[in-house]
C-alpha cells in the first residue's frame, strides 16, 4: 500500500498514536485547522482596540462584508445566524488551503468530512425554520395546494434530503480532485515547477468552493425564514 508522509500523522506516530492517525487522517487534520483557528481568536481578540491597527481594520472589513453579503439575502433577522455562517466559511476555507501545503491534506477532500458540515445546515435551516415559524414551519412541506400536500409532503422531503447531498458531494468532489491532480504532478514534474499554475488555480478553488458552501447555507436559511405559501 503507498504510503504518504504527513507530518501530524508523524507526530502522532511519535506519541503511541500511529494507527488512529494513519486511519482517520482527515479527523486529525480537522482537529488541527479548529485549533488554528481557535487559536487565532484567541489571539486578534486580545488586540483588539478602539482604535483598529492595520490588522483589526482588514478582519474587520472581512468580516464586515460577509455580514452585509448575509444580511442582503436574508434580511436583519439573519444577522442572528451570521456566527455559523462565517465559521463554516472559514473552517472550508482553512481546510481547502492546507492541503495545498506539502506534508498535510484537505480535510474536506474526505466525504466524511463534508457531509457532517452539509448535515450541520442541514439541521440548523430546520431549526431556524422552527424558530421563526413554530409548528406553522411544517407547511413548508405540504405546498398551496392542499389535495396535492401528499405528494408535495414526500417532493419536499426528497429535495431537503437531496441538499445534504449536494453540498457533500459538490465540495469534496472539487476538493478531492485538486488533490489528487496536484499529487499527480507533483510527483511527476515538481521539480520542473510545472504544478505551480495547478497550485494557484488549487487556491482559486478553494475559495469558491467556501463561497459556494456559505451561499447556498445562506438560501436555505433564508427559505427556512420565508413564510409558506
């Protein structure tokens, strides 16, 4: 079997932990992007100030404009949900670029992976369908035409279920690709610095594959808090 070298799985390996590393990979590198980033709150926390410096006004624009992006689609009462939308942009984001670094992987190159985030909006859109509409949410399923809500009862839940698998299956299929491309020239003309277009185009990727995850995560929301009609 071909083995490949990670460092994670190494230091694991050091400390007595080689097996649970070498299987279940892309969990030990999702542990590793959440500690990144808790430790990256924990620090621009503490420098926060009044009066931003350079850093502070770049986060905050950032941030700023993924609100503003959020709120137009889904309107002021969305703002409320903007803290999960921006930690599944950046937890993607984060995971999509790592493994464009040698010695590491996407962990949402592993189908695992995406489908605990797509289940994750999954159950927070019902949740928040809940929240707004109470048990008036269900007619969100039976349709305006009430001889036809059987049907349109079982239509709404395929195309509910459909979703998890869209997202899943759309972001790690395009990750999954620009790792297996970026190995395979890698290993037949890294030296030659042929991968490098490859490598950037791998960044572009990575980005719209987050931004894609977020909106479509926006649009549910925002259905879910639509009146039925």
């Amino acid at each position: 079997m071909e083995h490949h070298y990670y460092f994670l799985n190494e230091i694991l390996r050091i400390l007595g932990f080689g097996h649970f590393a070498e299987k279940y990979e892309h969990v030990v590198h999702s542990w590793f992007v959440i500690i990144i980033m808790l430790l990256a709150a924990f620090f621009m926390s503490r420098r926060i100030t009044i009066l931003p410096e350079k850093g502070q006004n770049i986060l905050e624009f950032i941030v700023e404009k993924l609100e503003n992006f959020m709120v137009d689609i889904t309107g002021p009462e969305g703002r409320a949900f903007f803290p999960y939308i921006a930690t599944v942009f950046l937890y993607i984001l984060i995971c999509n670029l790592l493994g464009l670094i040698p010695g590491f992987i996407s962990p949402t190159a592993n189908l695992n992976t995406t489908l605990s985030l797509a289940i994750c909006t999954f159950v927070m859109t019902h949740i928040i369908g809940i929240k707004f509409h109470g048990i008036r949410y269900i007619k969100h399923f039976f349709g305006p035409v009430w001889p036809l809500a059987p049907l349109m009862f079982v239509i709404e839940i395929i195309g509910h279920l459909a979703r998890v698998l869209s997202l899943s299956v759309r972001l790690f299929g395009n990750i999954f690709a620009k790792e297996e491309i970026l190995g395979i020239l890698f290993a037949l003309w890294g030296l030659y610095l042929l991968p490098l277009p490859v490598l950037a185009l791998g960044v572009l990727v990575s980005l719209i594959q987050a931004v894609v995850f977020m909106l479509l995560s926006i649009v549910y929301f925002a259905g879910a808090m639509e009146e039925a009609h």
